[in-house]
C-alpha cells in the first residue's frame, strides 16, 4: 500500500542533536549558548571537564588560556589529554580533544599566562560572555577578579583539591526572567476578577446543571461560586484564616450532588476543588521584591544604556500604576483540570485573551522609552515573555572576589559567624584558602612530598587567615593534615562532579534561565557534602 | 630490558601520582579500616572487576571516571545504538558513530585514550546474561533511564546472596550496587549494599508515579494538547493502521511522528486546543526525559567516587542516598534511605498478602500492580497444589493468557488457594519468581476497622 506522506515539518539535524536539552532552556535558551563566548584559564581536569559540559550543548566558541606544559601527572588525570600530548602545551593539546565532541563550536588557544595578559592586554577579556579560571595564585585572583569585575564580564573561579572542591561566581548583576520555578503560584484573579472572567463565572448556575455537566465543571469556577456564597454571610471580606477557608470546604461539600440514598456522587472536579482552596485563594498582590525591582533606581533612572531588563521593569511600573490596578498583568496559564473540553478551552482563552491585552500594554510602554532613550529596540515577544514571568523574575546582586581577600568586616563576621555554628564546610573553605596561600608562600601545594612535614606550615597560614578574622585557631589540626594528605592532588572524579555543576552554572549565566549559585559552592567528596555560601 | 621497565614504572608511578596520595597515605578522616599501601591501587588496577550498566549519558561518564580513578578491569553492558539525539551529552560518541553499539563504541575510545585501560563491552540486554555473569563483579554500578531494568538488575545482585546456616549474611555474596539517575536538572545517587541496606526494591516510593491520561479523558473530554497526542496515539493509530496492520507506531520513525502531529493537530483544532508541536508530539510518543550533560557528569563523578571508596575503602560511603538539584542554585541532600525489612528483593524472609477470603484472582492481581511493595507490570501467578504447578495467570504468553483469563473472575478459595498457602509471581521487573504467602483476612469489617 502507498505510504501516507503527512507534510508536517521534519525538524533540522540540530533540533534533533539537542532536543533533551532544548526541551530544558528551549530555542531561544540555545540560540543564547550558541552566542556565548567562554575563556577557561588552565586546562587542568577541572578546567576540561568544565569545558566538555559546555561543549556538547553548544556553546559559540571557547578559548583556552594556559601556558603550561603537559605532565605525566596531567595525562593521568584529564581526560583531554593524552600519552602523545605530553611536552606539549597544555592549552592546545586539550583544545584539540575537546573540539572534538561538538564540530559547531570555535576554539583558540593562548599560550601566554593569564597575568601577563592582564598587564599587556587587559581588554582580552572584554568579549567573553563568562571566564572561568582553575589554579591560580592568589595575586593573580585578585587582580583578575578587579579587572573582570570593572569590565562587567562575568568570573567563575574554581578549586579541586583532594576531595574537597569549590567554585564561586563573581558578577555585578544578573537579571533572570525564566527562572523555572518547581512550584508556580497559579494567577487566578478570583479576588479581582476582569470583566471577561467575571462574566464567564457568572455565567453559570451550579444548582441547574445536569449530572453530567455538573461533574465537568471547572474547580475554579467551584471555588467562586462557594466564595460568592460565603461572602453573602461575610460581606466585603475574602477567606483568609484556617477556619474560612474550612468554610469554603464545606461550602464545596453542599454542592456535591447525592444518589438517591443521599450520598455523596464521586466527583473528581469538586474534589479538586477542595484541595485547591488553601492554594488557590491566595489574594492576588503585587509581590514585594518585585515592587522593589520596580522602583529601584535601575527601573527609574533609565539611560540609553539600560539593559532590556530594566527597560521592560520601568514600562511594568507604569502598567501597575495605571491600567493594572495595582496589580501585575495577568500571566494567561490556566492550570490542568478536570472539566469539559469545552469549559477548559473557554476558560483558558479567557484568560489567554486578558494576559495578550496587558502584555500589549506593556509592549507599547515599551516601546515608547525605547523612542525616548533612542535606544536598541525590544521585541513583541521578549516582552510578552517579560509578562508572563513577571511574578517570578529574579535580579541577583553580586560581590567582588577580592573583598574575599581583603577580609573587611561583613566577610570576616560571615566567615566568623558559620565557623562557630560549627559549620565543617566554612572549614573546608578556609582549607582551600590556606592551601592556596602555602602555595603562594613555598610555589607548592601542601603535603606536595611529605604530608607530616608542611602541617606546621599550613597550620600557621591558617591561623593567619583565622586570626584576620578574629577567630580562635581550630581546636585539633585533623582538617590541616587532611589537606597535608591530598598533596595537592587533583582528583578526577572530584573534578567532574564540580566541572558538570560549574559548566552548569556558566550556562545558566549565558542563557539567562535558572537562578545560578549565590555565589560560592563547596563540595567535599568525602563526605558527600555540599553548600553554599553567599559572600 | 631493565631500564625500560624501570622507566615504566616510573612513568605509571607519575601518572597515577594524584590517586597515590589517597591511598598511600593515612589521614585522619580515613574508613577506620583503612591502611595505607600501594597495594591498594595494584587491587584497583588488576585485580577489580568492575560493571557499568548502561553506555548512555551516566554510562560514558562513568566509563571514563573509572578509567581515570585507575580502574582497568571494566564492563560495560548496554543493548542500545547510538542515535543523533545522545551527542548533546554522550561524549564518546561522533556522528559517524550512529547506528552502532553504544557499549563497543565507548569501550572503544576509552580504551585507545587511556592506555592499559581494558576495558569490555556487551552489546546485549542485561536479561541476556546470567547469574555466572553478574557473580564475576566486585562492583556494579548502574546507569540506566529505566526503572524496570534498574530493578531487574537489583533483583539479580539480591538473588545472589548467600545466607549461613544461622540465616545470617554470608559477606562473600554481596556485591556493592552504585546507582545513578538523572532527569533534567535533577539527579541522584546511592550506594547500596545487599541484604544490608536499603535496595532498589526497598524504597519503590521514591520514584515519582508515572503520568498517565485516563482514557475516557483522552476520548471525551481533552483539554491539554498531550490530551490529542495521546488519542491519536492509542485509538487512532489502531483504528486507521496508516502504514497497515502489521506496522507499529514507531516514535523514532520521522513519518510517524509527523502523522501523529498532522492527526493530534486536527483533533486540537477541532477542540479549540493549542500548542500542538513536533517537539511535544515526539516528546509524549517516547516518553523523553530532558537531559543534559552537565548533570550527568556530576551523577555519574559522584557514582564513581563512591566506588572508588568501596574499592579502596579509603574512607565511608555516603549514607545512602544523594539526591542533587542543579535547577535552582546548586543543592544536594544526603539521607539513609531505610530497608523493608519484609522486602521481596532483599530480605530473607517471605512476604504475606493480606486478602479477604472472598477475594477475586483479579484482586490479587490488581494488588501486585498497583501496591507500593511491589508496583508490578504484568505479572504471571502461579502455585503449587498437590505437588504440581498450576498457572493461574499468565499475560506474557498469548495462549496462555486467553486460557487463563477467565481464572481473574474467579474466586481464589475456588482456584484452590488458602490461608497460608504460597503463589509464586513472576515479572520483568524481576529475574527470580518471587514467593508470597496468602494471608486471608478475617472478613471486611475486621479490616476497616483496623
Ligand atoms: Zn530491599
């Protein structure tokens, strides 16, 4: 028999390379990588694993900094490397395997160090969407972390040693409109009903309907026909408390219909509604951090320079204050539910229909700053996508790296406070930063030959580091000789646990979507801890 | 020569110089039976066996973890082939890759990257294999996307312990079980220790129910655009046969993807339904999970060190099990999942059903499906009466089963089953026919009161 040849679109090779993960940032989420630029400094087995993660996705380009030459040690533990590649610089080498996985990404090496780069060419850094740095001295950490945070490029800094591993991100400011939360917060407006809502729940009449349609009701239409009910004993008040919203339960209950012997009639539809009543009569508001994002000076005092974000803030504001009531506009996502094909599709376009019509609002909003400001212009579509997650968007407002070194009062009592909890993972950062300061004092890492002998090293640039803190020297050396043992060591599937969260991060940075880590991460394998500490 | 092999030796005394620092030397968080030796990384290299089920996203990762924490004796099983779709995240794979045996693929570069590394592969099922098989393994650690094969093989490693005379663990039997899973930004990993702590089948409810659409939704009453896939999908297909009888929806076959979306799009217009796409379509067709690279390299890394520890036991496992969210921020958290004690995998024990004498085979049936302690998918029941076999019922088997429906109807007491007898069940999801002793409850208002 002839096949049937449906003409529908067959999607391109690429949608089919990366739809796992297009189903996750979609494709706008990829067209975001595919423009991101990554600059990894030291290609050590972090540096690459972190580099494969974000490789295989996509990303633009990559370009490796790295001036050091490939040991035997090196091959053992990066999988970027191999027998062949030794003596060779490291940058390269790893640049080769690494461009490999994915023929669409550009790459370049550089065999210079990074602080020489810094001295000569500082504005090499300028182009890249995100620099990530492993096995740096602390100098050069410092007086990168200043230079990157000046030229506003975003700086992910990371550590392997032993079992234990960290990373922190460094960036000004970091807008997410997509944060994909688990849990939404449904935006019914039951309290504030528009007028083609209100006329639609008005509409029916729960008394009258037959069986059959009785069960297909919608719980939200439920919901209000048992408020409307309530509030004729409760005039100009809305269920709030515990014993209210029990009232509106039992008000549900009234309504289920009986069988002849006076029983209660399964009906999927008001059991939902019950239990959407302590979810779904959450009064609609004006959520406060976003009332802050909207009056904040970024929204206020717009320039020719304002990012798109604060732009689209600024006309929201106007919104609310005008046509909005006081209130975001409608984000136009009817929960699933059971009801008839019929009323769910109504109902959905009901509220389909008002979200378009605010979001138009804004859009004209939109676009008359951007006439104003004569600025680069925002598409229909950014800020539908604005107004449909403007309960949810997210501004995070980061700290420099070097106040980490400097230890000036509000790090100090941070690192201060959590050391006394006692928290064992402030422990482990304050081991990273003593190795790291051994190394810059001896050019080694701690236990690098014979672990007993650097103990008393290390310790007193712990106590350095804690008496910079005002605090009290650990009470037993056992973390220090813990550190003494690694020697140093770079542990590769410690490694590739932090290289997939760190290449994580960096594209959740580049895309703009999920709220990264504020802002720094520690992992001990041996344990299998991890936290995070804001500094 | 001999300056040669010292030469190699020093070479393999460098390379593996980071791993040496852990095990040569002692620390103070070590296991408390750790001792320090290069003997440790000699086991490691030539003398421990290591399984990884799976070649996919976890599998590729911990193949080339393993690799690189010194491990040379490794086993990689997987049945697939490698598709366009893997190499967002299957890093051994190349596009003129596709179409061949992910497990002989992989095997293949790590082994040509990693000198010394000997890897091997089995391009098979895990059912394909036996006892004498999986007994071989120091370790086995799992990388699936299936919840049906993870427990088959968790039913294998049980099936191997031995007990004493006195019913305790015979140690020599267990073989450690490392078990990652990931989906989208989400993952977790555990470690496993058979007969002694909580095993796959011990805690069934940790995975999420599967989604499914009630048919009378689907047919009557569709209101989301999965609603109109699934029709076209379960009574279309089989009602208009588009390619004739004998050709089965395939959801990798572009031509049939598309015709479901042309046919789920008609039914979404009519019904006033959006956002109809190929991505969806295809998505509801082969139940995709979203996956990423980065969260499998970070499942799979902590796997891997989990094995590195029980290998070496340079210091505890994680207890038991690690569940990571890359989706907001980065958070991990790390609890003992807790043993059934009457679980039907690991336990030595037998399990009761409780049933009401008047109870229907179909109850007994309904109840190994759909109860959390055994979540089966098609069971096959029998027993023994008088000393001989008898199926009760059996749907694997077409002539089986029409000979055998009519026993659902019927009473148990009527097929000869008592208080206190035994139905042995078998399922995909286990290798061993599975004993469960019948325990008639007193009458149905015993039971409500209860
Ligand atoms: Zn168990």
């Amino acid at each position: 028999m002839a096949s049937p040849s449906p003409k529908s679109p067959e999607q391109s090779e690429k949608n089919k390379q990366y739809d796992r993960q297009l189903r996750l940032w979609g494709d706008h989420g990829q067209a975001a990588l595919e423009s991101g630029h990554i600059c990894l400094i030291n290609a050590t087995a972090l540096g690459t694993e972190v580099l494969k993660s974000i490789v295989l996705p996509g990303v633009g380009s990559i370009t490796i900094v790295d001036d050091n030459i490939v040991s035997d040690e090196d091959v053992g533990c990066n999988f970027f490397l191999e027998c062949s590649s030794k003596g060779l610089n490291r940058g390269s080498e790893a640049l080769r395997l690494i461009l490999e996985l994915n023929p669409a990404v550009q790459g370049h090496a550089v065999q210079e160090p990074p602080d020489q780069i810094l001295e000569q060419n500082p504005d090499f850094f300028k182009s890249f969407s995100v620099v990530i740095a492993t096995v740096l001295s602390e100098k050069t950490i410092q007086e990168l972390a200043q230079h990157l945070w000046d030229i506003n490029v975003p700086f992910i800094l990371c550590r392997s040693v032993g079992f234990l591993g960290s990373f922190r991100i460094q960036i000004k400011e970091h807008t997410i409109i997509e944060t994909h939360p688990d849990n939404e917060q449904p935006d019914l407006r039951l309290d504030v009903p528009f007028q083609a809502l209100s006329d639609y729940l008005n509409s029916f009449n729960i008394d009258d309907m037959d069986l059959k349609d009785h069960g297909h009701i919608p719980w939200i239409v439920i919901l209000y026909k048992a408020v409307q009910k309530w509030q004729i004993n409760n005039p100009n008040s809305w269920p709030m408390s515990r014993k209210e919203k029990n009232e509106i339960k039992n008000l549900i209950q009234e309504f289920i219909r009986k069988d002849e012997n006076g029983i209660p009639i399964n009906e999927e539809n008001f059991e939902e509604a019950i239990r959407a009543v302590n979810t779904s009569l959450v009064p609609t508001f004006l959520p406060v951090k976003i009332q802050e994002f909207l009056y904040s000076s970024a929204a206020t005092n717009l320039t020719k320079e304002s990012p798109s974000f604060w732009i689209m803030c600024s006309a929201l504001r106007s919104f609310v204050e005008a046509e909005g009531k006081g209130k975001l506009p409608v984000r136009g996502v009817l929960p699933d539910m059971t009801a008839s094909t019929e009323h769910y599709v109504t109902l959905q376009n009901i509220y389909r229909t008002q979200a378009a019509m605010d979001a138009e609002i804004v859009y004209r909003k939109v676009q008359e700053i951007v006439s104003q400001l004569h600025c680069d212009t925002i598409s229909e579509n950014e800020v539908k996508l604005f107004c449909r997650h403007a309960h949810d968007l997210y501004l995070l407002k980061g700290s420099n790296i070097v106040t980490e070194y400097q230890l000036g009062t509000p790090v100090a009592s941070y690192i201060a406070r959590h050391l006394e909890e006692p928290d064992v993972m402030m422990v482990h950062y304050i081991m990273l930063r003593a190795a790291e300061m051994f190394r810059s004092e001896h050019c080694r890492a701690p236990g690098d030959w014979e672990p007993e002998a650097d103990i008393t090293k290390l310790k007193s640039c712990v106590s350095k580091l804690l008496s910079d803190i005002s605090c009290s020297p650990f009470p037993k050396d056992d973390h220090i000789h813990e550190m003494c043992r690694y020697g140093g060591a770079e542990i590769h599937t410690v490694s590739a646990f932090l290289g997939g969260c760190v290449a994580h991060e960096a594209i959740k940075l580049v895309t703009k979507q999920y709220k990264p880590v504020n802002n720094t991460f520690i992992y001990d394998g041996a344990s299998t801890n991890t936290a995070t500490f804001t500094f | 020569m001999a300056s040669g092999e010292i030469q190699t030796s020093d070479y393999q005394q460098r390379r593996w110089q980071n791993i040496r620092k852990l095990l040569e030397r002692s620390g103070p968080f070590c296991h408390p039976d750790f001792e320090p030796s290069a003997e440790i990384l000699d086991f490691i290299m030539n003398s421990c066996k290591v399984l990884v089920v799976g070649a996919g996203g976890l599998g590729c990762e911990l193949l080339k973890d393993l690799a690189l924490m010194g491990f040379k004796k490794i086993h990689i099983v997987d049945m697939d082939t490698i598709e366009l779709s893997n190499l967002n995240r299957q890093f051994l794979f190349r596009k003129n890759d596709i179409g061949s045996s992910k497990a002989k693929c992989a095997v293949e570069f790590v082994n040509k990257r990693i000198p010394g590394c000997e890897a091997v592969a089995h391009h098979c099922a895990i059912q394909d294999l036996d006892d004498g098989f999986y007994r071989q393994f120091h370790i086995v650690v799992c990388g699936l996307d299936s919840i049906v094969a993870r427990r088959w093989l968790n039913g294998m490693l049980m099936s191997l312990l031995q007990y004493n005379d006195d019913r305790s663990l015979d140690q020599s039997s267990v073989i450690p079980l490392v078990d990652g899973g990931t989906e989208g930004f989400k993952g977790n990993a555990r470690v496993i220790l058979p007969g002694m702590s909580a095993c796959i089948e011990c805690t069934l409810d940790l995975y999420p129910p599967q989604k499914t659409f009630p048919l009378c939704t689907i047919a009557n009453t569709p209101r989301l655009p999965e609603h109109c896939i699934e029709y076209v999908k379960v009574l279309q297909w089989a009602k208009e046969n588009p390619w004739g009888e004998t050709t089965q929806l395939d959801g990798d076959d572009p031509q049939h993807v598309a015709w479901v979306l042309e046919k789920a799009q008609e039914r979404a217009l009519k019904h006033g339904i959006a956002n109809v796409t190929y991505r969806l379509t295809q998505g509801v067709l082969k139940n995709i999970i979203p996956a990423v690279a980065s969260t499998n390299a970070a499942i799979a890394a902590a796997c891997a060190t989990e094995v590195f520890k029980l290998a070496s036991s340079c210091c505890i496992n994680m207890n038991n099990y690690m569940v990571l969210n890359m989706a907001d921020g980065v958070y991990s958290y790390t609890f003992p999942a807790e043993r059934r004690l009457d679980c039907v995998a690991c336990s030595n024990t037998t399990r009761v059903m409780e049933i009401e004498a008047d109870a229907t085979l179909q109850m007994i049936y309904d109840k190994l499906c759909e109860d959390q302690a055994f979540l089966m998918k098609s069971p096959g029941i029998t027993t023994v009466i008088n000393g001989r076999n008898k199926t009760l019922y059996m749907s694997s088997i077409k002539s089986i089963e029409e000979r055998t429906r009519d026993n659902l109807k019927k009473k148990i007491t009527e097929l000869g089953l008592y208080n206190g007898c035994d139905i042995l069940v078998a399922d995909i999801t286990t290798p061993n026919t599975i004993t469960i002793k019948l325990k008639f409850a007193e009458n149905l208002d015993v039971d409500m009161a209860r």
